[in-house]
C-alpha cells in the first residue's frame, strides 16, 4: 500500500513538472507583434548575482532584439542597470519606444519594449494543438517576395528562460537553411542474395553547408503550446536577390522523419529531414547513377548467389524555401517531422 501511494506521488510530482502553470501573463508574451504596434520580447534567468530579479538583464535582451531589427549593434553603455530597471520610455532614431511592465515567470523574466503603449491586459495561456495544424502556420510557414515565416520550438526545459532560447535558436538554425546551400548527398544501396539467405545495406551521406551571415534577423509574431512543448512563429523580411518561383514551376524536395536521433532532440530531427529534403532536391535536379550487378550459379542448387550495388551521387548549390515544416506528436514515440523544399531562383 505504501509503495502504491509514493508511486502516485511521483508520478503527480513528474506531471506537475512536465506541465507549465495555467497561470495567466501578458498578452504580449504570446504576441508581441500586433495590427497596431511591433514589439520586442527579451529574457534572462530569474535573479541576477546579487540575488535581485534580473530586470536590466531582461530588458538589454530585449533591446538587443530591436537593435537587431534596425540593422545596428546595441552600445554596451547604453544605461547602466538601475536607470534601465526603472526605464520607461526610450527614443531611437526618432522613434518612441515603451517597456512593459516585466513578467517574472519559472526560473526567469521576461521584459518587453514596443512602438506603442503596451497593454497590461493578462491572457491566458496560448494553446495550440500541432496534430491538428491548429493554427495553420504549425503546420504551414507562408512564404512569399516579402516575407518568410520560421518555425522555432523549444521542449520542455526546467526554466521557462532555457526553453524560450531552445525554440529561439531552433528558429534561427532554421532560417539558416534560406541561404545558398552546398548540397552532398551520396546514397548507397547494397543488395545480396544466397540461397535463402538476404543482406540490404543502405548508406546515405548528407551534408548541407549553408551561409546565413547575408540573412536579415528574425521578428517574433505569435507563440503558443502544446503540451509542455513551446513553439513560435518567426517572421523576416525576404532579400531582394531571392525571389521565390510558382509552384508548378519550381524543383520540390520532400522528406519525412519519423524516429529518433542520436543528439535525441526535436531541433537535431527537424534538420535530419531538411537535409533530407535538400538531398531529395539536389537529385531531382541533377544525380550521377552507377550500378553494378552480379550473379554466378554454382555446380548445385542453392551454392549460387547474387549482388546489386546502387550509387546515386548528387552535388548542388542551391537556395531554397520551406514551403511546409510540420511537427506530430506520438505518445511514446518519435515525431513526425515532414518537409517541403521550393527552389528559388537567384537574380
């Protein structure tokens, strides 16, 4: 009876942590970029070192997103901590800028600075539901001659300022992948036979060398969970030299990965089936084929063999865009990550 009771007790303990409080918070944290103003989300760990709340931290993150935003590197003696802690408005480049009122949140805060007077209004949590594409850029990420919209997702960490960077850094690495990209991919196949005996050996190389340091940085629109997991929806301003072809024009790549990495993240299966996708890209656009087969028939029956041996070797520089990047959850397994890959044109 007792072991029964401390086995519940474990298990209400592992779910309460593995499951964020339905606490209300701003409705900036889900939205920083509404129809009436932009905004800037920053976020540091919870104290600072002298065991304070790390507001100054909080709000030089946020103002390094903005900076960001305008092209230009943040100064580092921009306000010392206290005058930054009790700042309220700030002028850039002619521009009015306003904080928030700081959210403290688990294990960090979360600061906010927009072009207009921010809303204290709470929100409850944002909820979405990945297997049901709810809302569609989970699912989807809209690209067109303007804009682009990145996908970042964070699994659940033991502070909320640990997960935020996880689903900031997932963006980023994504978006990395709207660069020129040196696409390798070297798939080989091994098929054997002996009696009634069968050997098949796949080996598929990849490797995507991509160049992101040209990329404009990325704006937070929305955010939402599921679950324990964070995602968000990230938006930059396309370059004028990448224009993105119609669809019934443009080469296609597609993938799909449905199990487990060696790194055992989310992020590291997303890469594995855009590399993929680049792969599937790069031969359909150009591959080098080389097979070789084999058979020899012994004196007696069941003493002969056989062997095919299948290279596909494809090697491209080319720019493409996600024209879809969806994530399913299974419970006890692996996600579905599925991707599509438009080619661009460069000009």
């Amino acid at each position: 009876m007792r072991l029964g009771l401390i086995l519940k007790y474990c298990q209400l303990v592992c779910w309460l942590l593995a499951t964020p409080a339905l606490v209300a918070a701003p409705c900036w944290l889900s939205q920083p970029v509404t129809s009436e103003h932009s905004g800037y989300i920053g976020v540091a760990e919870k104290f600072d070192s002298d065991g304070r709340i790390a507001l100054a931290s909080s709000r030089r993150s946020a103002l390094r997103q903005l900076y960001a935003a305008m092209g230009d590197t943040m100064p580092q003696n921009i306000q010392d901590d206290k005058e930054l802690a009790e700042m309220q408005t700030l002028d850039l480049q002619g521009q009015s800028y306003y904080f928030a009122k700081d959210f403290v949140g688990r294990g960090a805060v979360f600061s906010y600075i927009s072009t207009g007077i921010p809303s204290e209004t709470a929100c409850a949590v944002n909820r979405c539901r990945s297997e049901r594409c709810e809302p569609a850029w989970l699912c989807g990420q809209s690209a067109d001659s303007d804009a682009a919209e990145v996908l970042g997702v964070g699994e659940w960490r033991i502070s909320d300022k640990q997960q935020w960077m996880d689903a900031v850094k997932s963006a980023s690495d994504t978006a990395a992948y709207w660069g020129i990209a040196d696409v390798s991919s070297d798939y080989r196949l091994l098929r054997a036979s002996a009696a009634q005996q069968y050997l098949s050996f796949v080996d598929h190389d990849i490797s995507v060398d991509t160049d992101a340091s040209a990329l404009p940085p990325l704006t937070l629109v929305e955010s939402c969970r599921d679950g324990s997991t964070l995602y968000q929806r990230w938006l930059y301003e396309r370059q004028a030299q990448f224009k993105q072809m119609q669809q019934h024009n443009a080469a296609m790549g597609r993938a799909s990965v449905a199990s487990y990495t060696a790194a055992g993240t989310l992020q590291s299966v997303i890469d594995l089936a855009i590399r993929k996708a680049y792969a599937d890209l790069a031969q359909n656009k150009d591959v080098r084929v080389k097979t070789i087969q084999k058979t020899v028939s012994g004196e007696s029956a069941g003493r002969g063999y056989s062997m095919e041996a299948v290279s596909l070797t494809s090697h491209q520089r080319l720019s493409a865009s996600l024209s879809r990047l969806s994530i399913t959850p299974r419970v006890g397994k692996p996600y579905v990550v599925e991707v599509e890959l438009l080619e661009n044109t460069v000009h």
